[in-house]
C-alpha cells in the first residue's frame, strides 16, 4: 500500500483504531511532530479524539547525524541503541553532550508549539501514540518510555508504516500496535507515500491551536 499523503494515512488508521472500540471521553492522542500531528489531526476528527503532541528528538550519530542511536524528550531518561552505540564505538562524552543538546532542542519546540508534559495529563487514560510511520523504532521506544512513567490506563501505537522487524521490538512498549502497511522493504517512511513534504513548525502550531479553539 501507498498513501497518497499523511491525511490518507490517517483515515485508514481511523478506520482500524475505530474497531478498538476507545471511549473518546478517556482518551486522546500523543502525536509525535512534525508529520505524525498531520495524520493525528485527521484521526482526531474522525473519531473525535482530543489531539496533543509529544516531542521527542532523535539523537544523531557521530559523522552522521540523521542515523538514530537513540531519542530523548526533554525530560526524563533517553532510550539509547546500545548495540548500535557499541558497534560504531560512540564516545561517552558525544553521547552525554548529544542528549543535552537534543533535551534543549525538545524543551525549545515545546515552548514555540505551546506544549508542556503534564504527567497528570496522562494518568489513566489511553494514550494513542501517532506518528507517519516508524524507521528505526527509536522515536516511538521513546515516547513509550516516557508515557508509561505517568501510568496510562492502555498505550496504543498508530503508525502508517514499518518493518515487522522493528514492530517486533515494540510489542513489549505498546499494548496495541495499529500500522496498516507492514514491509520487509522498508528503508524510509518515505517511500511509501506519494506526497511526503516536509512539515515546519508552523503547519504543527497552527493545527494545535485550531483544536485549542475547537475545544
């Protein structure tokens, strides 16, 4: 399957989510930015979800800085690759000034997009992580990680694409696991959708804000 855009991968995934049969009342959506706030966005109006975001950078290796050998939020533990981290021999003072640095970046997103983790926000409700789709894993380990310390009733994950091998890795993070198309050939969440522009900042503020008002 290809999805023409992040909103067509959200209403497949509404479709799926809708058969779990969630009480809108007890739940909402952590959707992680930029791309998944775009497929949450259309999952939060079909099933009348509230929509929230969580933050989470990913931490860059060294030399190459868009492989993933881990994630952080801005707050609490990161989760780290620690197999990756040892096979490209990562020092430790990279990794401890790679994690303050990307907790920096995290806790300045939240402050432009007008978010904040409230641990009470959390408790007892069923969280829904979203997001475009899922390469390494790490973004979404994160997120679960962190979301778990504020004891939820039930934590879900929607995801438009990844490979069984990393969904594997993530049953033990999440209760449910929603992703519609699952591919051994998975390289990049890209390649399978037609239109994967890039999102900014402003796009997530302005979707954030309008479910402020509508609420």
């Amino acid at each position: 399957m290809i999805f023409k855009n992040r909103y067509h991968a959200g209403k497949i995934l509404s479709k799926e989510l809708a058969k779990l049969n969630i009480n809108p009342k007890n739940s909402f959506l952590a959707a992680i930015p930029r791309g998944g706030v775009i497929v949450a966005e259309t999952i939060s109006k079909d099933l009348n979800i509230p929509l929230s975001v969580i933050v989470i950078k990913k931490l860059g290796a060294p030399f190459n800085p868009e492989l993933a050998i881990g994630a952080t939020a801005a707050h609490g533990k990161p989760v780290l690759d620690r197999w990756l981290i040892a096979d490209l021999d990562v020092p430790a003072d990279y990794l401890k000034k790679e994690v303050i640095k990307k907790r920096k970046e995290a806790a300045a997103r939240e402050k432009y997009l007008g978010v904040k983790l409230d641990p009470n926000k959390f408790k007892g409700k069923d969280v829904i992580v979203v997001d475009d789709g899922v390469a390494t894993g790490q973004t979404v380990r994160a997120a679960a990680k962190i979301i778990r310390a504020f004891n939820p009733a039930k934590l879900y994950l929607a995801v438009g694409c990844a490979s069984p091998q990393v969904l594997d890795q993530l049953q033990e993070e999440y209760d449910k696991i929603v992703c519609p198309q699952i591919s051994d050939d998975l390289a990049a969440v890209g390649q399978f959708y037609r239109d994967f522009r890039p999102i900014d900042d402003e796009e997530v503020k302005k979707i954030l804000n309008k479910q402020t008002i509508d609420n």
